[in-house]
C-alpha cells in the first residue's frame, strides 16, 4: 500500500469542512487526469489518452457522489474552499507521463492505484484526528477509496498480462537495479565534459552512486526480484532511458513490497528518480 507524501494539515471540525475537502481532492484527481489525456493526444498517443480519459471520466462520477451526498446531508453548508491545502497523491505530472516513452496502459493504471491507496490512507488518517459524524463521514470515504483500489487492480491485472505478451519482460534483482544506477552514474559523468554545468551532472551522477549503495544494503534485507518491461537495446546508454527505467523500477518495487523497510526505501528512491529524471530530461535536451 502506497503511504502518504505528507500527513494531513489540520483536523475537520464540521461536515461542510469534510464535504469541501472532499470535493477538492475528487476535482483535482479529474484534473489531473484530464490534463493528462490532453498531453497524450498532443503526443497522438491515443490509447493512453484514452485510458486517461476514463480515469478522468471514473473520478468524475466520485465528484458528483460526494455533490449528491452533501445535497442528502441537512443542515451542512459546504465551505466554498477546502480548509487545508489538498495533499499531492501522484507520482508524476501530466507533461512527464506523457513525454515517457515507457508508458502502457499497465502503468496508466498503476499511477491511478496508486493514488486511490493514498487516497485510502488520507482520509484514514482524517478519520483518526475526526470525532462523531465528521469521523464516520471519513471513515466512509476510506472505504470507497479502498473499494476504488480493488477495481483498478482488477484492471491492473488485466492489462500486466496483456503487456507481458505484447513487450519483452526481464525480472530485474536489487543487485542489477544497483549495477544500471553505477551505470547511469558513468554516463551522466561522461556528458559532463559536453555541458558548462558541471555541478549539476556531478550532483546526479552523485545521487546515482548513492542509490546504488542503499540497493546493495536492501539486498541484504531482501531477495525482491521485479518483472519489468526491457530497455530496448539501442537505449541502454541513454542517460534519461535509464533514468526513466529506474523511476518506473522504484515506483513498482514500491507498490509490490510487503517489507515495511524496503517500501519506504522504495518510495524515497522513487521520489529521488523521478526529480532526477524531470531534471537529466530538461539538461539533455536542452
């Protein structure tokens, strides 16, 4: 189960408060989405765009059943702002899903499980900090989260066995994860001498070695073996090919992980990845 980035902001103190923030998190999750397909389409990515535009289209009808629930609930004026900041569930914004070579309709939907499971884990932390019927309110919106994880993972399941026969599948070790980081770290090391920013390959071919050496620790804690789309081979010396790879690498790991230790380590590798490849896509091709 994918944990939070950051715990809630504050406790809910009334149903208009909940109703908001509830509101907010089910239109910014629309939104996402939305921009998502519309960066896909520019791409002419169609069947991705398509997937996203049903996950627009599934958080859509979560916008209007908390809009009916408020209308059923008598006496609960919904705040016209939610009272906190939403947290930010996903992984990764429009613009890099849709400049990603590596993605499938697999991945598509791993990005909405993943959100629906922090989703989950948000308004369970809400429903711990809430009392009487702002609690149950949260409570129920928990359950539908996880309800929603169950259905996507339904599809998820469905769409990993079509992508195992449709693209070449390699089960990947903690230990290979660690040899294409040194790797990586190699080849940022190697454009160094074609940029003036110098500092800014050092630091990432830096992060790189880094990431290594916490693989190499979590092997000893664990044998995880990843089933993982290949890297074509005339990709395999592209420094934001295999940055990419990492990322998508770590984000499985993470949502595969049933070791408390190797989750959160799979999650801060995650993270670190995907700033490290927004930021090798940006200097490449600059």
């Amino acid at each position: 189960m994918s944990t939070l980035k950051s715990e809630p902001a504050g406790q809910l103190r009334s149903m208009g408060e909940f109703f908001a923030l509830a509101r907010a998190m089910e239109a910014d999750a629309v939104r996402h989405y939305t921009e998502t397909a519309n960066a896909l389409r520019k791409q002419n990515s169609l069947p991705l765009a398509y997937i996203f535009e049903l996950l627009a289209k599934f958080e859509r009808d979560h916008v209007d059943r908390v809009a009916e629930w408020a209308a059923e609930h008598k006496g609960a004026a919904v705040a016209t702002v939610a009272p906190w900041p939403i947290p930010d569930a996903f992984d990764v914004s429009p613009e890099e899903i849709a400049q990603s070579s590596l993605m499938t309709p697999y991945r598509a939907l791993a990005i909405a499980v993943r959100y629906e499971e922090r989703s989950f884990t948000f308004w369970t932390y809400v429903a711990a900090q809430a009392d009487g019927e702002v609690k149950e309110a949260a409570e129920r919106m928990a359950r539908e989260q996880l309800d929603h994880v169950s259905v996507l993972r339904q599809e998820r399941r469905l769409a990993f066995h079509s992508n195992r026969r449709a693209a070449k599948a390699e089960a990947v070790t903690l230990g290979a994860l660690a040899a294409t980081e040194r790797r990586l770290a190699l080849l940022i090391e190697q454009h160094d001498g074609q940029t003036t920013d110098n500092a800014f390959l050092r630091r990432y071919a830096a992060t790189s070695r880094e990431a290594a050496e916490k693989l190499d620790a979590l092997e000893t804690v664990t044998h995880q073996r990843l089933s993982i789309v290949a890297l074509p081979a005339e990709r395999r010396e592209d420094p934001v090919a295999l940055c990419e790879y990492l990322a998508e690498a770590y984000l499985h790991l993470a949502e595969i992980s049933r070791n408390e230790r190797v989750l959160i380590a799979a999650q801060d590798l995650a993270t670190t990845a995907i700033d490290r490849l927004a930021a090798m896509r940006s200097k490449m091709s600059a």
